[in-house]
C-alpha cells in the first residue's frame, strides 16, 4: 500500500514539471502549430506603467489563454498584454519572426529581462513598409535567439479605430516566413487578379450597353477589392504612398457599408425590383439613398476631421448600423422576392448562399457568439465574393446574349415594318397624285374646256364667262389645299377643323366637335396627317355610314394628340376595313408609331387615333 502512495505523490508531483514546461513555446526552426495556446493575458483598464506590469506578471495576474489558432477577444477598449516564454531549442543561433494579421490594432513589443521591459519595436498597418520594423505586408517583429536561449516577450495591442480585439498571429523562422508571404502573395494575387479582370469586364458593359445594373456591380466589385486590401493587409502595397495616410482613415466597415449599397443595387436591377415589387424597391431605394448621403458625408469628415475624435466613433456606430439595417431589409426583399416565384430572386441567393454563411461566420466570430466555424483558406469572404461574382457574371453574360438576340431580332422587325410602312407611304402617295389627277381632269378641266367652248361660240356671253372663270379660281384653290393645307401653319389644326364643319351647317347631318387642351404642342407635320386622317374619317362617313349624328373630339395634350370620332351611322363590313381609306389611315398612323383603333358600337362605329407629341 505504501507504495502505492508513493507512485501517486510522485505522478502528482510530475503534472506541475509538465505544466511549467508547456508553459514555454520550445522551436527549433519552423513551428508549425498554434502558438496562442503559450500565451497568458492582462487586461489593463487604468493605463498602468512598465514596473506594474511587471509585477502583475510576477504575482501571477496574468491568466492562461483558451486553446484556439488566433487571439479573439470581443469588443474591448483596454490595453491587453500577452506573454509568451519562448526557448530556441536547438545548438545554433535562429532568428525568429512573431507575426501578427490583422488592421487597426497598434502591437508594442517588449522583452521581460533582469525584471525590466525592454522595447523591441512598435507597429501598425498606419506605418508604411519602409517604416516597419520588418518591411513585409504582415506586421512583424524579429526575435534573435542565441543557442538554447529562452527569452520572456510580452506583447501590448492597442486598439485603433476598431472596437473588437482579433488577430491571427504566428511564431516561426525567417525563412518561413518568407516562404508564406510569397506563397500568399500569388495566391490572394491571382485572386485580386480575378476580381480587377471583372470589374474592368463589367465597366466595359456598361459602357457598351448602358445598363446601370453593370455599373452597380462594377462598383461593388471595386468596393470588396478594397476591403480584401485592408482585410489581408494588402493596401500597404496597392495603395501609393501619396494617398496613403489618407487611404487609413478609412476602415474596413467603411468599404463594407459601401458595398453593400452597390450589392443591393445590384440586386434591385437583377430582379427587375421596380417593375415586380414597386413598394419595396421604393423602399430599398430610401435606404440606399441614405447610405449613400452617409457615405460622402463620411468622406469629407475623413478628409477634414482628424479620425481620433469623439464624432467619428459615432460615425463608426452609425455606419455598422446601417450596414445592418440595410442587410436585413436585403434579407427580407430576397425572401419575399422568392416567394412569389422570382425566378432571378431565386437564383441570386444561390449566388450568394456562401456569402450570407460567411456574413454570419464573420459576425458570430466577431460577436464571440457559437464555436469555430467553416474555414476556406484563404478566408471565406473572399472565397464566397469570388463565387458569387463568377456566377453573376455568368448570369450577365447569358442575360447580355438574350438582350442582343432580342435587340437583334427587333431591329429584324423594325427593318421589316419600316419597309412596309415605306411601300405603304409610297402607295398612298400615289392614290393621293392619282386623286389630284382625277380632280384635275374631272374637275378643273372640264371647266377649262367648257371656258374654252364659251369663248369659241359666236356670241360670247360675258356674264357665262366670267361665271366659269369664277369656278375655275375655286377649283385650283380646293386643289391647291387638297395638295398643302397652309391654313394649319396659320391659324393651327384646331380653327382649321372648324372651317372644314362649317360646311356641313345646312345639312342633314349634325355635327358635335369638343376640342381639348392646346393644339399648339403639336407640329405641323403631325398636324397636317390629323387634318388627312380627320378628312379621310368624314369622308367614309359621309359615303358609307347613313349617319345622322356625328361626335369628334380632339384632344393633344403634354404626350399625345387623341382624334375620336363615332357616329350613329350604320357600322362598317370587314370587307370595309380593307379598303384604300382606312389602309391610308392606318399607314399615317404607323408612319407616327401611333395607335390606331376601329370598331362597331351599339349605334354606329368609333374611329380613335393617338399620336405621340
């Protein structure tokens, strides 16, 4: 029994060794592990200097991390210290890089030696490369160990701009390091590649075919390719220095907040929103009008206003509000879009499932809120845009090739009716020469021959004479009208009408005209095929019809000229609306992309013309 004891006393006494031990992050070149799980934190509210830190460390006040691959502790507006005991486990001297990714955050580090903080460096995604302790896209810090050394780091984060306190971050050689940023330089490379070539892809679009809705997406793309800059760190080497220190003013949620009103205008367009849901477009439309207000607001506060201010945390709140607000109002138009059967509702979300499930992994993680989450290296959002752009490229260029079919096959039919519509004219023309001709044979000629007979007889009749003459005049006058109506230039279509009705006063039939609004919107030439429609109208009336009562009303207001015209006559046979009269009607009517309308009433027919002013 008493050996039993023994061995347990002295398992009990071994876990504390092996405890103190994994306390210390022991390399020997690459480590490649998390090294979160070595760290030990202290929350520092009060601004506390160098010798208290120190002996909160030596009392023990700091406390052991969660195991986890990155430090993620929520929102916080206290310094935090990290402590990591690290020994180069092998006979040779290494130098070592403590790497960090992640914005907004100011990271201090010291060395912990004969119980003195010794400052090894400062840094921040504000300082430009040639600045950094280590000129490299990652915020480094370089640790030089000597064989079998064991060094105390602490390492201070300071909060900049942001309000949560997350970083990924590593412990590895130089070379390693090295290795990884040219590897991820390719790999995010070809993806801001990726992203550049659509943007240009759609900005051509847009300005090939004039659609806003590839204009908006030109937008958003540019907008993500901002924030992936600023996510992993690479706006140090896109951004030129000339605007860099400007380009830091602006953080993540900035460019956030900006994509997300370009991607619900994409959305809006993609889903014809104002044509299938008029309520809810208008109100996307409110939102996406304030956002934009905000934005440029925001943009000349960063330009005037220094960042370190009191206003511009608010403006921080506001934008991460907005963001919000206007997600789930997208959230909501997408759901009701699908549920009345859009189609491009439907398939817009399957662009961006992988997107919303990165928005949630991102807030989640942000909030501290759930576990670990999917990972896609290298990172979801950018997996998830790329995706969601490939596929709504996709769906633009099949849309592209419908709307040129389509643009195609109407200029087809255009060339089609404007060739109808030229035989149409050229026919009507020469039923009108033809009318001039017979008017002019049976008419005026008649007239003239008569003349000449009177003048030829013996006995010249000067009263008979001067009679003929008389008819002459007014026959080449109605001939000369019939050819050019020039009273409509003068007195307008409306007196010009009027003169026409005063012929039938003494007749049997009676005639009601109501004219509307302001003829003088309408131009002559418009006017003068009104007059002809009018005349042709009133002559199969007066041929055909039998009536006894006839209403016209003319009305040209801001956008048409409307010409009705009904009587109480007796109709009209399908044969009739074959014949040259109505062919030339509807030819004039054409002629004016206008509407054209005849048909049979209870008590007679009603002719309805509009032509567009």
């Amino acid at each position: 029994m008493l050996n039993k004891y023994l061995l347990i006393l002295c398992f009990l006494l071994i876990i504390p060794a092996y405890a103190s031990e994994d306390d210390t992050l022991f390399v020997k070149g690459v480590y490649p592990h998390h090294i979160v799980d070595f760290f030990k934190r202290f929350q520092d509210c009060e601004e506390r200097t160098s010798a208290e830190i120190i002996k909160q460390y030596n009392s023990g006040e700091f406390q052991d991390m969660q195991p986890s691959r990155m430090v993620n502790l929520g929102f916080t507006k206290c310094y935090n210290y990290f402590s990591l005991t690290v020994k180069n486990d092998q006979a040779s001297a290494q130098d070592y890089y403590w790497s960090f990714y992640n914005d907004g955050i100011l990271f201090t580090l010291y060395e912990l030696k004969n119980n003195q903080l010794l400052q090894l460096g400062k840094t921040s995604v504000a300082q430009k490369l040639e600045e950094r302790p280590t000129p490299i896209r990652c915020l480094s810090f370089k640790v030089e160990m000597q064989a079998f050394e064991t060094k105390t780091l602490l390492l201070k984060t300071e909060l900049q701009g942001h309000s949560n306190l997350y970083f990924p971050t590593d412990f590895t050689t130089v070379e390693d390091i090295l290795i990884y940023e040219s590897n991820n330089a390719f790999l995010l490379g070809r993806y801001f590649g990726y992203f550049i070539f659509t943007a240009l892809f759609n900005l051509f679009l847009f300005i090939l075919i004039r659609r806003k809705l590839y204009g908006f997406m030109f937008g958003y793309i540019l907008s993500m390719i901002s924030f992936n800059a600023i996510e992993y760190m690479y706006d140090a080497l896109l951004v030129p220095d000339i605007i860099h220190s400007l380009w830091l003013r602006f953080p993540k949620l900035f460019f956030i907040v900006l994509a997300s009103y370009f991607h619900t205008k994409v959305f809006q367009y993609f889903t014809a929103h104002k044509e299938n849901f008029p309520k809810w477009n208008s109100v996307l439309n409110l939102i996406n009008n304030f956002i934009l207000f905000i934005v440029i607001l925001f943009v000349a506060i960063q330009i005037f206003i220094p960042k370190n201010t009191a206003f511009f945390n608010q403006f921080r709140l506001l934008l991460f509000l907005l963001f919000f607000i206007n997600l789930a109002v997208l959230v909501v138009n997408l759901v009701y879009s699908i549920m009345k059967r859009n189609k491009q509702a439907i398939y817009f979300l399957g662009c961006n499932f992988l997107l919303i499930l990165s928005l949630l992994f991102y807030i989640t993680n942000t909030l501290q809120i759930g576990g670990s989450t999917i990972y896609m290296s290298p990172g979801n959002i950018i997996n998830a845009v790329a995706f969601e752009v490939l596929s709504l490229t996709i769906a633009f260029l099949l849309n592209y090739r419908k709307e040129l079919n389509a643009m195609n096959k109407n200029l087809t039919n255009a060339k089609l009716k404007s060739e109808k519509l030229s035989k149409e004219l050229i026919e009507v023309q020469e039923n009108e020469k033809q009318l001039i001709a017979r008017n002019l044979h049976d008419g005026l000629g008649n007239t003239m021959n008569a003349l000449r007979l009177l003048m030829e007889a013996p006995n010249k009749n000067e009263k008979q004479i001067s009679g003929i003459f008389s008819l002459a005049k007014e026959q080449f006058r109605t001939l000369i009208y019939q050819i050019s109506p020039k009273e409509i230039e003068s007195v307008g279509l409306y007196k010009t009408i009027q003169q026409d009705l005063e012929l039938f006063k003494n007749t049997s039939i009676e005639i009601n005209l109501t004219l509307l609004d302001d003829d003088k919107r309408i131009d002559s030439i418009k006017a003068v095929n009104i007059y002809r429609i009018f005349q042709e109208l009133m002559s199969n009336i007066i041929k055909h019809s039998k009536a006894s009562v006839v209403d016209i009303t003319i009305n040209c207001d801001e956008k048409t000229c409307s010409l009705q015209v009904e009587d109480n006559g007796v109709g009209f046979k399908k044969e009739t609306s074959k014949g040259m009269g109505i062919k030339n009607i509807k030819s004039r009517v054409s002629y004016h992309q206008g509407i054209f309308h005849i048909e049979n009433t209870e008590n007679g027919i009603i002719s309805i013309i509009e032509i567009p002013i």
